[in-house]
C-alpha cells in the first residue's frame, strides 16, 4: 500500500541553512513513512534552488516555497515546505476537485436541423453566436460527446 506524504510536518528549516540539510531533513521525514525513500526514485523536491540568490555557498538565501512530491510505486501525495527565517510549515497539496460526469450523454450530431434561423445574409460573427447558444442551451447539465 503506498504511502501518503501529504501530512508530514516539517517546521525546523529555516532561511540560512544548506540546500543538502534541507534536502536530509526532507529525505527523513519521508523515511518515516517509507524507510527505502529515496530522493528522485521515489519523491521529488522542486524550487530549493529558486531560493538561493547565489550558487557559492548553497545556503537558502530567501523565504519561499518548495515542493514535495511522492513518485515511483511507494508513495503519493505532495506538500508545500514553506521555510521562513523563523522555521518552515507545510501545507499538503490536495487534489482538485473534479466534476463529476452525469450517466447520460448528448452526442452534438442531435444539433443538426435545430439551427434554423441561418440564411445567406448571417454574417460569421451571427453564426457563431447562434451556434453558441444552441450548444449551451443543449449542453446546459449535459456532457457533450462526438
């Protein structure tokens, strides 16, 4: 069964600290859900580097997010590592909310022979907005396929 990291709590990291540090903080956290976890096998962190100014000394120079994301077949979830100069807090990424598709669809091909109010003197702009209206008010709870 994989491993959900979204809820791991970090809140000792802060601004000044070395990237490896951070990174080891990170990998132990996730070792105590997974204990093989290993960095860019089965979890990711991405924008540590976005937080240093400079490349010289490797230490995290500003405030800012960084993110965590389960990957591979033994972890899921991601989280926010928020770090500060007064430590770090993490906040887990949840999925968004997808619409739900209803059982019954309509196929647009039932639209033909519904627009009738169309002649040669319609100009483009008309039609698209005919076209539009006859598509929403068909579509109005439906899903439309085709």
């Amino acid at each position: 069964m994989k491993q959900d990291i979204s809820n791991i709590e970090i809140n000792n990291i802060n601004v000044g600290m070395e990237t490896r540090a951070i990174e080891g903080e990170i990998l132990n956290a996730v070792k105590s859900l997974y204990d093989n976890a290993k960095l860019d096998t089965d979890y990711k962190v991405e924008g540590l580097k976005n937080l240093l100014i400079d490349d010289q000394d490797e230490k995290i120079d500003i405030t800012g997010y960084v993110s965590v994301l389960a990957i591979g077949d033994y972890l899921m979830g991601a989280f926010l590592l928020e770090i500060s100069e007064d430590g770090s807090i993490t906040k887990p990424i949840e999925k968004p909310n997808r619409p739900t598709i209803p059982d019954e669809k309509k196929d647009i091909y039932l639209l033909q022979g519904e627009i009738t109010d169309v002649d040669n003197e319609t100009d483009k702009k008309e039609l698209d907005a005919i076209i539009y209206s006859k598509i929403k008010e068909f579509a109005e709870q439906d899903v439309l396929v085709g």
